[in-house]
C-alpha cells in the first residue's frame, strides 16, 4: 500500500501565488519545502513561519476544524500547538483553505531514543489534563477517535489475522481482554486523537509542541492516554500516569488505544516509514505491560 496521489499539484510557484495574493507582506519570503505527506503539504516560508495546504479534498475538513478550534485552545495548554496564524482561502487554481503557521523548531520526538523521552513525560500529561476538558456540543465528529473501543473491533480484527504482525494471538487475546473494560461515561472531552511519538516536538527535555491536530474530536480521554505506550517505556509511562487522573478502567481502555493505534502505525509501515519503529514500540509496551 501507497500513499494516496495528490489531487492538487502544490509546488513553490503555487504557494508564492497564493501569498503574494492573499498575505503580500509575505510574499518575497524564501520557500522550502519540508513535507508532502498523507494528507497536506507543508512549505516553510522565512524563518518563524509555514503554510499548510490540503493535497486531498478528504483534508479539507481536517484543516478546517484546525482553524476552527485551535486558536481557542492554544491559549490554555501548556505547550505549542500548531494553531493557524492567518488563514488562506480558494484562489489562483487551489480550490480548498489552507492556513499560515507559526513554524515550530524542535526534534520530532519519534527520532529520540525512548529513553530521551522520559524528561517530558510529566509535561505531556500536563498538557492532556488541560486539553481533556468538556467540548462544545458542536466539536468535531470522529468516528474513530474517542469512541467505545467496541466500535473498533472490526478493524482491529482484521489487522490481528493479517499476518502482518508478530505475536498476533497474544494481541488478540489482549484485545479481547481490554475490548470489554467499561466504556467511558463521563463528558466528552477535547482530544488530539494521534497521540504517537511523530506528533510532539522536543527542544532537549522540554515538550515543546504538540502537533497535527487533524484527528481533533471529543470523546473518551483515554484516547490520547494511549501515549503512554505509544511515546514512554516503562519507566516514562510511570511518570506519565503519576500526572493524569485517569482511574484504573481509563488506563485500560487507554492501554487498548494504545493497541489500536500501534497496530494501524505496524500495519502500514511501508507508508509512513518513519513510524516503523514506533509501531514497533508501541506492540512491545502494550504486550510487556501488567497494567
């Protein structure tokens, strides 16, 4: 499996286009190009700043609920977020908006050791205890993000008898085990959604960032505690736990996030190679653990 085609053909012509159209003042800027991802691509222009174009029309959403949202919630939380700085609209043949940032310097904290990472394991859950407040009526929907971990059995399934994986009974069994913890009955909450180790940029110890908002919904909060296998070791998931809240039925359920998520990231490596590794990690943690 591949990355899907890009719909729109976004290269430096187009993104100069847009600048010198929309926001003049920073039209005569360098442009580098530092990402052509799954969904979007990303120009850095000058030094502090990027701009974020959807390649697929699916994104679009994704980008507009970033705008949407994460101008209110940047204020709050303990760290960075990628929260738009202006926002760009159709024009000069791109068809979608797409959004000026702040650009964010930092180490991407799935290119640390893991053991590097156990300094922002505190701050990290800091971070989630802020963000894991009720959400407005009118939050995004994500049908698979913050539901009932029930919902995804199919597809967890599915990818527990592809063969892809090692130790796929011992997953299952787990799966089984954890599938059937009491599902989350308090408000839904702000949620990232993709708490893996890609998505947090580290400046030494510190957590600088925390980024890719486009899976943003509300729901359950052991959605994003699912890091603690994902992001930590042992040792770093202790002190992750030790700053949440979560009661021994959301450890759980996070515990089978982190299942979920990790098995996605191992079973399609070939598409984001970047995250073998993670996926990897993450499998390793879940099984190793006794709760």
């Amino acid at each position: 499996m591949t990355a899907p085609v890009a719909e729109i053909d976004i290269d430096a012509d187009l993104v100069a286009r847009l600048l010198r159209a929309q926001h003049p003042d920073l039209a005569d800027r360098p442009l580098q190009l530092v990402a052509n991802g799954w969904d979007n691509v990303i120009f850095k222009v000058g030094d502090d700043l990027c701009v974020r174009l959807p390649r697929r029309e699916v994104a679009v959403r994704l980008i507009v609920n970033e705008q949407r949202w994460l101008p209110t919630l940047a204020p709050v939380l303990p760290a960075r977020i990628p929260a738009p700085v202006r926002v760009g609209l159709p024009g000069q043949g791109y068809p979608w908006p797409w959004s000026v940032c702040a650009w964010i310097d930092g180490e991407i904290a799935a290119r640390v050791p893991v053991a590097d990472r156990r300094p922002v394991a505190a701050a990290l859950a800091e971070f989630m205890t802020r963000l894991h407040v009720p959400a407005p009526p009118d939050a995004p929907v994500n049908p698979v993000r913050g539901v009932p971990l029930a919902v995804r059995d199919e597809q967890i399934q599915d990818r527990l008898t592809s063969g892809k994986l090692a130790r796929e009974d011992e997953l299952r069994r787990l799966w089984d085990e954890l599938r059937e913890t009491p599902v989350y009955a308090g408000p839904p909450v702000w949620l990232h959604g993709d708490p893996h180790p890609a998505n947090l940029v580290l400046r030494g110890s510190t957590l600088e960032a925390v980024i890719d908002f486009g899976d943003i919904t509300a729901g359950d909060p052991a959605t994003d505690l699912a890091a603690a296998w994902l992001v930590f070791d042992a040792e770093g998931r202790a002190a992750f736990r030790a700053g949440t809240e979560a009661d021994d039925a959301t450890w759980a359920r996070a515990r089978g996030w982190a299942l979920a998520i990790g098995t996605a990231i191992a079973v399609f490596a070939d598409i984001h190679p970047g995250l073998a590794d993670a996926g990897e990690h993450a499998i390793s943690q879940v099984l190793a653990d006794h709760g």
